[in-house]
C-alpha cells in the first residue's frame, strides 16, 4: 500500500503534473492554493498546501491546523476515504465512478470542500478537472517504485 499521508507522495505527484504540461494545457490555466487535510485515526491530522499556477504545481508544502487560512480552500476528511480514492485510482489508471474527487465532494459525506472564502470554494469547482489530474498522477507512481 502507498503512504499517501506524506509530503514526499504529494511531491511526486507534482513532479508526474509539471512532467507532462500537454496533460494539463488543455484544462487551462489554475490559479488555486488548495489544502488537503487527511485525519488519521490515531495520530495528528496530515496537512499540506499545494501552489497550482498555470498548468503546473509550483509548491508542496505541509501546514499547521492554523495555516488554513493560507488556501483559496481546502478538501478534508478521513484518510481511509483518500486512501480509497487513492487506492482506485492505481488499480484503474483514473479515478473511476463515485471515487472522483468531484463526486466525493459533491456527495460530501468522505470528502468535504471547505473554505473562509465563498470565492476561494469556489476555485476548487472551477479548477476540480485540473485537481483530478493531479490525483490520477498516481497512477504513473504505482507503476514506478514505491512511494
């Protein structure tokens, strides 16, 4: 199983995006720094913030609970329902039927889109194809080395 709850497998995911500009180029261009938390059962909430400009990701970067505040907004739930989405998107090269970040957040009971700013929930539906490319990135890094 991939650890997920890690900067060093959001970075890769950054590196698979801003590897393959043609990927994205025809999402048009974002301009989103969106958080993810995960909550772990029985440790601290993972936390990270990710810069997306343009058709790339400038930035992995983990957060305090106190940083939010520094996102346009931010997708939270348990890691279980990450790690399942995760989990298909490797097994199916994309994120498959009701495992999409769109339909998780939408249905909100796995995956919830927050925010301080109505504007700032707003990107994440405007740029959400674009965040869905990024998360099917990990389908190039389950067929590579483990992360």
């Amino acid at each position: 199983m991939t650890t997920i709850d890690s900067v060093s497998f959001f970075d890769a995911l950054a590196t698979e995006m801003n590897a393959h500009p043609e990927a994205y180029e025809v999402l048009g261009d974002v301009d989103m720094d969106l958080a993810i938390v995960m909550r772990r059962p029985d440790a601290d909430d993972f936390r990270l913030l990710l810069a997306l400009r343009g058709i790339s990701c400038e930035g992995v970067t983990e957060l305090d609970a106190d940083d939010l505040a520094r996102a346009d907004c931010w997708v939270e739930g348990e890691l279980a329902a990450w790690q399942t989405m995760f989990d298909d998107v490797m097994a199916n090269g994309r994120a498959t039927g009701r495992q999409t970040i769109n339909s998780l957040t939408l249905i909100g009971e796995d995956l919830a889109v927050r925010g301080a700013d109505p504007m700032g929930v707003d990107k994440f539906f405007r740029f959400n194809q674009t965040v869905q490319a990024f998360i099917d990135g990990a389908a190039a890094l389950s067929a590579g080395a483990p992360t």
